[in-house]
C-alpha cells in the first residue's frame, strides 16, 4: 500500500511563502510522475502543478504559474512546491499525489493519479 505524506502546511500572510513537500513511499520514486492539487472550501479540487519522473518537464495551472515553482530530489524520494507571492486565493487545502510513469512528460488530471495523499492545509490571510 503505498502512502502519500505532504508537510510544510500553515499560515502565511499575502505576499509571503511557503514550501510543501511530499514523500510518497514508494520503491522507486523516479519511476513516478507527480502532482499537486488543491481544493478550497465549497469549489472542486483543481490542478496546481505537475512534474515528470526525472523532474525536466513540469506543467503549471495558469493561476500560479510564476509563483510556484515544482520540483522533486530523486536521491530524497520527495517532491516540492514552493509557493510564493501568496494570495488570500491560494488557500486550500493541498494534495500530493503520485502515479507511475507510462511515457507522458506529465500528467494534469486527478483522474490521472492512483495514490493521494491526505492533505496539507495553506492559508494565506490578506
């Protein structure tokens, strides 16, 4: 059963940063492609970004696009997302989540993905 840890959640004021981390256990994480979702209160879950299994191409909502930044450390088996220039709309809950590869550069859907996490809270106050 492979678990999906996020961490580096919490409160931050608008403009400010925060980075989140994810640690999928799994055998061998550079077989992996992953991704970052959010849902805020009341709205659907939703993309944020995404990195292929070696970490050169990645894949950016347009709304965060230029504040937020994927990355993964194959050595450390973890995935990052700093996330700066905080808006008050990025607050949401975030989800990590993780699929083995199949030969796409990246992948954009949560339909995509067979192992989630169980969520890091940010929140951005204005």
């Amino acid at each position: 059963q492979v678990q999906v840890i996020e961490s580096g959640g919490g409160l931050v004021q608008a403009g400010g940063s925060l980075r989140l981390s994810c640690a999928p256990s799994v055998r061998t994480f550079s077989n992996y492609a992953m991704g970052w979702f959010r849902q805020a209160p009341g709205k659907e879950r939703e993309f944020v970004a995404a990195i292929g299994w070696r970490g050169d191409y990645t894949n950016y909502a347009d709304s965060v696009k230029g504040r937020f930044t994927i990355s993964r450390d194959n050595a450390k088996n973890t995935v990052y997302l700093q996330m700066n220039s905080l808006k008050p709309e990025d607050t949401a809950v975030y989800y990590c989540a993780a699929r083995p590869n199949s030969g796409r550069y990246y992948y954009t859907e949560a339909t995509d993905y067979g192992y989630w996490g169980q969520g890091t809270q940010v929140t951005v106050s204005s």
